[in-house]
C-alpha cells in the first residue's frame, strides 16, 4: 500500500527557506541515520521526519543552558516519543551538553553508554524524564506543566516561569493513557504546556488508517486545547504556531504533518524507516538528496557553530534568574533552594516521633488508611513542598489533609489535586511532578487499581522518581465490594518491581513510620498498602526508633527459646499477636515478626535478618497469594493466606471464609512442630 505520506516523500523536498535551519536539521538527520546504521538497531525516522520542528524549538524557543542542565527554571523538552531517542542525543551534543559526546553518539545503544536505546533519566543531563512506553511522556509532561504553575503560585514567577513542550507521535495519541493525561492538562487548563504531534500517519504496521482514524485536532480540542495542524517541514509556519501557543491560555496542540525518514529516497513516508537501519544505499541517497557531503559523524564546523549559538542562548538568561534569586529574601530563597536539593525540613523526624507518642497515648482501634490520613494531617503542614491527590476515591483513601486546599484550572495555589478517575494518567503525572523538582507528590486510589497505573509505577523505580502511591483498601478485609475489588497478587507483582518500596504498615504507628521512611527516600518510590478495616495498636512501646527502617522487626518474642516465627504483614500482624497467644496456651513459645518491607528487609545486614528470623520453623501470614513468600520461610515453612480470588461478603466474615484466622495460623504452627 502507498500511502499519501509516500507518495508526498517522493515528490522534491520542501526545504526551510533559511538555509542555516536546514543545515542544523540535516546535521540531525544525518546523526540520527548514521548512528542507527551503526548501530544496526534504532529508529531513524522519526529524528529525520521531526528534525525541522527540533531545529526550530531548540534554536528560537526553549529556554536552556547546556552548562547548566538542572537550571530549576529551564524550560522542559520531554520526547514522549522516545524511539525517536537519537534527536534528543543529537540535540544535546550539537547544542553543548558537555556528557553528550560524539563518542557517545557512536556508541549509540551499546552497553555503558549514555545513548541507550530509549532516554533514560540520569544517563546523561537533558534527559528530563524516561520514555519509550509510548505515552508516558505525555503523562509525565502534565506534571511537569502542573508543577510548574504550582510553584510559581508559590515563589513567584520571577523564580519560576517556564514552558512544557512535548514531541509525541500517533503511538502516544493511541495509548490509552493519553486521553487521561490530555483531558486532565485540558480541565486544568495548563497554558503552559504545548505539544508537538509527529502527523506523519505511519507506525510500525504501516499507515496509521490500518488501525486509527480520530481527528487529532478535533480530539484535543474536545479536551480544552487550543489545537492547530501546520506543515511541519515549514519552519517559519513551525515558529508561527509556537508563538500562538505560547500566547494561549489553554494547552496547545500543533499538529505537525510530516514525513517520517525527511529525505532517505525510498523509505521515506513508510513504516520501513520506523526501527530500522536504513542501509547504506538508502543513507547514500538520503545524503545527495538533502545535499550533505560530508562523512559519518562529521559535522562541518559552521553548522556546529550554529547549533553551539543556539545552545549559548539561556545562559543570559539563567544569569539573570540566578541574580533574581538571590534578591528573594532570605528565608525564601533559602526554602526554593532546600527544595532542590531535596532535603526534607528540619523537625521533620521529630514531628514524626509526635505522631507516634500521640497514636500511642490515644490508643484506638483505627484502620491505617485513617492512620496515613492523620499523619498527612501534620506532615503536610510541616512539609510544605508534599502535593497530595487521588484517582477520585478521596473520602475513601483519607489522602486529603484537613488543610490542603485544592488545585483549581487556573488557580494552582492549592496543594491537592483532584486528578479524576484516571489512575495512570495520575501516576504519570506524579512522575511528571517528581521530575519536575521542588515538590514531593503523593497520590491515591485502591490497591486493587495499581495495576491501572503500574506501567507509570515500574518507571518510577526504573527512573528513580520519590512518587509516593497511596493504596488502600489492601485485601478481603475491604470487605463487600468483592473480589473485583479486593486485591490478591498485587503485594507480588508490586513488590517484583525492583526499586519499588513497599510497605504494608500493620498499624498507627508503623503507618507513621513508613510515610517518614518513603519521604526520606527521595531517590524511590514507595507504596503504602493500608487496610479499610480498624486494627489494634500493636507497637506499645514508648521508643522513637523507627523500628519499621530494617523492614522488619520482632514486635513479640517469645517467652523462652523460639519453637516458632509468626512473620505477618499490615492487618495480618494483629492475627499473629493472637495466635502466638493460643500457642502459648499449648505451651508453644512463639514470636511474632512484622514485616513491614520486604525491600528494606532484603537490604537490612545479614546477621540482623538472621536474627529477627531465628532458625525455628516459620509461618507467614498474609491475606494475600503466596507467592514470593518462600523467599523468607523456605520451603519447609507454612503459609496462611489466600489461594485465589476474594469473596463478596463483609471482611469479618471472609477472614474465617478464607482460612486465614489466629486458630489457622496456630495451627499451621502446630502443624511444623
Ligand atoms: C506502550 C508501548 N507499546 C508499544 C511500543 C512499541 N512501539 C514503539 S514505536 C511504535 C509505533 C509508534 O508509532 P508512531 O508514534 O507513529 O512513531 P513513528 O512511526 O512515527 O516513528 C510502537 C508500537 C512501545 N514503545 N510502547
């Protein structure tokens, strides 16, 4: 089939009338090209169809500074589009970025490099966030953008004042996340976010009419943009709606057609120039009809000026927002730049150990989400930079702290987000906002959901982000809702996520100590898995060690030489404490471990865990599958939980249902003596 884009690639090129933005844009198709040829693996199309719109937001329009990357007011460039990765790289060498070499360029997608086969936050500076899952940039630049206008609602937009800008293709505008990122930044009316679409009507499979026929103008605009389809080959008409969309006050979409491989002679406008090397014929060819004469890897000394001018432009600029932020005020400015090194406020620790001696002395049966709720309470007002929300279910999840006002389309002064029923477009968001810097985002929804979200939680590890998840609603205890609702593999899969913490608070004040553990750990996500049901107050004792930060702890020894080890999680630990006292009856010494995270457990010296586990024969319990369990009680050891999906019914009545009570977990232990 050839498509309409073929036929366009084949008729003469449509060349930017400015000979100097043609040169820079060819210098990155060629980058692009070569490097995916040696390679032998890589995109080149994408880079050559969107070289034009590059050449013209990098050279008139972001505001950026090479020498500086973490400029916290820099304006932010996300490829959502990530397999087009070889146009970012070869923006930020020709631009200046002092760790983007041209022998990172050779090294493209090879072990160690910074060019690796997709962006990868923290490979290299520039990389603002990691893509690759098509649409999660997309996400991701909705928290940014919301960052953004948050903190210029509270320091100024002297200090903070910039725009989001976005190259996605049809792959992110498929993605199911998409409609939620689009339709959040829309209803918040995020001015400051413009997106870049790659209109070139082809994926993989071939022309995208095989599989799509929306009218992406027609869609953004459905959502609250202001949306617009340009020639995305014409450089002035590129700077034209640039400048409209900086001018509008909603977010803006400027759909660009394109041809996807601009200039390779045969494969140019078709599906074979998505992910694959071109072939040397093709590169010739592609090298005579964009006139560059010159070898791989080679870019002609004024060219290279050019894109270097290009990339000295912010730096007048980051001086000069350098200057207005040592005019803040002291303790302003003081507080801007705590923010960025990420470091927690002073009486932080303390205020945690407050809520614990206050969860103690009140001394009641509450569930942990009502818990984490309290403790946010506080936490928010002494953590000025903890942005909280939640896939609605907010009376539900207890995320919204009594003083947190919310975030408004237009009036982002407040620090809740209300991010509707859109569970990954919240989670990509978080991540935006993590990214973004200078605030820590916290979000809801039920257990169950994360799998909702879980492409946007796997890189949250994958990136390092702090995002912290709030989950509740964690097992059967939830109660009649039912099985759709009640989570039974999540603890698994969540916690075979590497780089994800998990915890799974048992009560009070182990709730407390877990959100003082994922707020310390600014480097990885947490996820805070918390019960609907009411629970005892276990952790009587009056220290302020955070016995939760080995991941897991004896909260009950046994009353002589350990004949058995009750390890148990969240709501489980209460079911443990009273097992261990009909074992007793028996006279059988039981401790009881509660375990808190596994990840931090995992992590904890040897000789500790060897302690806290003893070597008596062991039975875990947790109303959960069992799977990953044998890590810590062996084969031998004994599991209480469940074995497939919950039940409707109220969750007093599933416990017994299930099998998982104190007389089971007793029971099992009797069974191992
Ligand atoms: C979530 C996800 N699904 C599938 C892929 C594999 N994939 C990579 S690019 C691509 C096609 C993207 O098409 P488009 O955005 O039009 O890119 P273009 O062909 O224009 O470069 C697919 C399906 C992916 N990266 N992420």
């Amino acid at each position: 089939m050839i498509s309409a884009a073929a036929e366009l690639a084949r008729a003469p090129l449509p060349r930017p009338r400015d000979p100097k933005l043609r040169h820079m844009a060819d210098a990155l198709r060629v980058l692009a090209m070569d490097a995916v040829e040696q390679a032998k693996s890589g995109h080149p199309g994408m880079p050559m169809g969107m070289a034009d719109i590059a050449t013209v937001l990098f050279t008139k329009y972001l505001r950026f500074d090479p020498q500086r990357p973490d400029w916290p007011d820099r304006d932010r460039f996300i490829l959502s589009n990530g397999h087009g990765s070889m146009l970012l790289y070869g923006l930020l060498h020709l631009t200046g970025y002092p760790d983007m070499t041209m022998a990172e360029l050779e090294h493209f997608r090879q072990l160690g490099s910074r060019t690796a086969g997709h962006p990868e936050r923290g490979h290299a500076s520039g990389i603002e966030v990691t893509t690759g899952p098509l649409g999660q940039g997309l996400g991701n630049s909705v928290g940014m953008a919301l960052a953004e206008r948050m903190l210029a609602a509270e320091f100024g937009k002297d200090i903070v004042d910039h725009y989001t800008y976005v190259f996605c293709g049809d792959g992110c505008l498929m993605e199911g996340i998409s409609h939620e990122a689009l339709s959040l930044a829309g209803h918040l009316r995020l001015a400051k976010l413009v997106v870049l679409y790659d209109d070139n009507a082809i994926s993989i499979d071939g022309p995208t009419e095989l599989a799509v026929s929306d009218d992406q103008v027609m869609r953004f605009r459905a959502h609250g943009w202001d949306a617009e389809r340009i020639d995305g080959h014409d450089t002035d008409a590129i700077a034209a709606a640039i400048e409209r969309a900086q001018q509008s006050d909603r977010p803006s979409l400027i759909a660009c057609r394109t041809v996807i491989a601009f200039g390779a002679p045969t494969k140019a406008g078709t599906a074979a120039a998505h992910g694959a090397a071109l072939g040397a014929d093709e590169i010739k060819g592609a090298r005579q009809r964009l006139g560059w004469n010159y070898p791989p890897f080679v870019i002609p000394d004024d060219i290279r000026a050019a894109w270097r001018e290009a990339g000295a432009r912010g730096a007048a600029a980051r001086q000069a927002w350098e200057a207005r932020l040592q005019a803040l005020p002291a303790d302003k400015r003081a507080e801007f730049e705590r923010r960025q090194r990420r470091a927690l406020p002073q009486g932080f620790d303390q205020a945690i150990a407050e809520i614990c001696a206050g969860f103690r002395k009140a001394d009641a049966r509450i569930a942990t989400r009502q818990a984490s709720g309290t403790v946010l309470d506080t936490l928010t007002k002494i953590v000025p930079e903890l942005v909280g929300g939640s896939a609605d279910l907010t009376p539900s999840n207890n995320t919204k702290a009594k003083e947190l006002k919310e975030v408004r389309p237009g009036d982002y002064s407040g620090r809740y987000i209300h991010y509707g029923v859109r569970e990954h477009g919240m989670a990509a968001a978080m991540n935006g906002i993590a990214a973004h810097g200078g605030l820590i985002p916290y979000g809801g929804t039920f257990l169950t959901f994360s799998d909702y979200c879980r492409p946007s939680i796997r890189l949250s590890a994958f990136s390092k982000l702090g995002t912290v998840y709030v989950m509740t609603h964690d097992s059967i205890g939830l109660g009649e809702d039912g099985p759709t609702h009640q989570p039974v593999e999540h603890l698994a899969a969540l916690r075979a996520i590497p780089g994800l913490y998990v915890y799974r608070p048992a009560d009070p004040v182990e709730t407390a100590e877990c959100w003082a553990l994922a707020l310390h750990r600014r480097d990885a996500p947490s996820l805070l898995a918390l019960t609907r049901q009411a629970l005892p107050l276990l952790r009587r004792d009056a220290s302020s060690e955070n016995r939760s930060a080995q991941g897991a702890y004896v909260l009950a020894e046994a009353e002589g030489a350990r004949q058995v080890t009750l390890i148990a999680t969240g709501s489980e630990v209460s079911m443990a404490m009273a097992a261990r006292e009909l074992l007793a009856k028996d006279g059988i010494r039981a401790a009881v471990v509660s375990m808190p995270c596994w990840e931090l457990f995992d992590a904890a010296p040897e000789d500790y865990r060897r302690k806290v586990l003893g070597t008596a024969p062991m039975v875990a319990v947790e109303a959960a599958v069992e799977f990953g369990w044998e890590r810590w009680i062996g084969r031998h050891g004994a599991f209480v939980g469940m074995h497939g999906f919950g039940a409707s019914a109220p969750g007093e009545k599933l416990f017994p249902h299930f099998g998982i009570t104190a007389e089971k977990v007793a029971e099992a232990a009797r069974s191992l003596l």
